[in-house]
C-alpha cells in the first residue's frame, strides 16, 4: 500500500484494528489490490477480509506442518491421518499398506479404503494374538490338570515284610550216625542253640528249612 490518501484509513491504523503485523497486511493488500489506503466506510469489511486471509494462511500452514508439504499441495491422504483414523500410529499403517501393495502415494478421496484396510489388518493381527494367548492358557491348565491328576493317582502298595515263622529254622548236631535235628524255630533262637552247643564242645549249625512242593 502507498501513500495514504487524505481522510482514508492508514495500514498501520488497519494493523492495530486487527492485530495483524504491517509487513502481513502489506502482502493481503497487494493480492486484493489496495494502495494509497482504504476509504473509512470500507475499513470494517476490509480488516474482516484480512482475519480471513490469515485464518485461511493458518489453516494451510498446520496442514502442511500435519501432512506435508508436498501431500498438502497434491491433495495426498497421509500415514498419519490414515493411523489416526484406523487407531495406530502412522509408520504401523504404512507398513500394513506396504504389505497389502497399496502404492506410497494416496488419494485423499481413497482415505476411507484405506483406513478399512488398516482396520482388518490390526483386527486379524488382534485375533491372533487373542488365539495365541488362549492356546498357550489352555495348555497349562491342561498341563496342571494332568499334574494335580498324576500327585493324587494312588502309588503301588508297599509289601509288607513277612514276618519269620514260629519254626522255619532248626538247628543240627552231627551225632555218630549223621546230623539230627534237635530243635525247630524261629532263626534268632536257632542260631543261640547252635552256638551254645558248639561251646559245649559239639558240632552244630543252624539252617532254614526247606521243604518240597507237595511235601507236608
């Protein structure tokens, strides 16, 4: 904007009206072809033109910071607003799109094919992981089941020592014909008679009966 023309209305005045920088307003001013200043009757709807301006130049600036420059300016659908869409995060939906040979460059008019693609994917992969984790928790309670079942199984009954017999040993002294049986019992007083007639001089010896099949 040039010289400001007498009773019209300064760009520095528009600035302070607005808010908006002097060095900002002079670049709205030149697109809407302003110069020498701007007719009092015309200056509420020309500062309401220059919030315009700058919300619309905000607006392109946070979607070129969110996207890209280069997806804001081909009207790209981006990583992030797909993951956002579909509750991951952006480089887990490239990677899903990547895997299913969706090509790097998409439409934004293709967004919602494309978050549904995601969404099968970590739906699938969810299903998954919920089969693993109750395919392992099935097999450790089978496992404790088994266990519990091995602890409580009875064991093989212990075999009770037989006692000895009143008489299953003797005890022998050799004589002049051969050995006689003095004495029948148990094998601890057998084998005290062997020794208290092998002190008194004979020769005796204690021994287990055997008897024959069939044989009383």
């Amino acid at each position: 904007m040039g010289r400001v023309s007498k009773g019209f209305v300064s760009l520095r005045q528009l600035s302070a009206r607005t808010g908006i920088r002097r060095e900002t307003l002079s670049g709205y001013a030149r697109q809407m072809g302003l110069s020498g200043g701007v007719p009092p009757e015309r200056a509420d709807a020309v500062c309401a033109e220059f919030r315009r301006m700058l919300a619309e130049s905000l607006q392109d600036r946070g979607l070129r910071a969110r996207k890209g420059f280069r997806a804001a300016k081909l009207n790209l659908a981006s990583t992030n607003d797909i993951g956002n869409a579909a509750g991951c995060n952006g480089p887990a939906a490239r990677y899903i799109l990547n895997k299913a040979g969706w090509p790097r460059d998409i439409p934004a008019c293709r967004l919602d094919e494309a978050v549904s693609v995601v969404k099968e994917a970590l739906a699938n992969r969810q299903k998954r992981h919920v089969d693993a984790v109750e395919k392992e928790r099935e097999y450790k309670n089978r496992w404790r089941r088994e266990h519990r079942k091995a602890k409580k199984s009875p064991s093989a009954p212990e075999k009770t020592p037989v006692p000895s017999k009143p008489c299953d040993w003797r005890v022998s002294m050799l004589g002049r014909k051969g050995w006689l049986v003095v004495r029948c019992g148990t094998q601890e007083e057998m084998v005290a008679w062997a020794r208290m007639l092998r002190d008194n001089g004979f020769t005796a010896e204690a021994m287990q009966n055997s008897y024959a099949p069939g044989v009383l």
